[in-house]
C-alpha cells in the first residue's frame, strides 16, 4: 500500500482546487467507491441520510453545492495528521468553523466526514 499524502501538500492542493470551485480536481483525491457524510449532504439530498456513496454521487452533491454557493471560498486555519487521516480545519465562506476529516488507502481518500462547529441560536 501506498503511503498517505503529505497533510499540508495535500490540504493546499485541496483548498487550492475547492477556491477554483474545481470540483473535477477535488475528486481526483477520492476513490471511486468513497463514503462521504455530511450534514449539508443530508440537506441538499436528504435521500442520503447524508451519506453519500461513490463518487459519481458525491460530483452530483458538490456539483450541486457549488452552483448554489458560487461565493465558495475555504480558509484553512490547521492541518492535522494522523496514522491514515487527515484533518483539515477551515473555515468557510460565511466564516463558519468546519474540519474535513479525511482517511486515506493508499494516497486516495477513501471515506470522508465534514463536520461542523455547532452554534446554539
């Protein structure tokens, strides 16, 4: 197996292709058969249960997620490396607080969870 992707090299690259609003670069960091969960998932398809499976659904959600937000634009704060995860600590266009966890085979991501800071109203 493959060796996990430097953390800051592949966070640049990841901010780099999602500020582009590169949504065919972001994937090429992703398996075919990736599980991604997101809350925003849940929202926009809530079939999902915000889980999306492979990677043709998940173009079709952030494809869907970019024409919505075109003022998308991620800042990151911290990256963090773990054995075969990494976690990417952001903020958002809205200056909402978000961290990508990311768990790799080999130099692909092969599942993904965006969490969110949660704020009580």
């Amino acid at each position: 197996m493959a060796s996990m992707p430097d953390a800051t090299e592949f966070s640049g690259r990841w901010v780099a292709a999602w500020n582009a609003l590169d949504v065919e670069a972001v994937l090429a960091h992703f398996h075919d058969d990736v599980v991604f969960s997101s809350p925003l998932a849940a929202q926009l398809f809530p079939e999902t249960g915000g889980v999306v499976r492979g990677k043709e659904a998940l173009r079709a959600y952030w494809g869907e997620g970019v024409k919505r937000v075109p003022d998308l634009h991620f800042t990151v704060d911290a990256v963090y490396a773990g054995v075969d995860a990494i976690v990417i600590n952001y903020r958002n266009q809205r200056g909402g607080l978000v961290n990508e966890v990311l768990v790799f085979d080999g130099d692909l991501v092969r599942s993904g969870h965006a969490t969110y800071l949660r704020q009580d109203a």
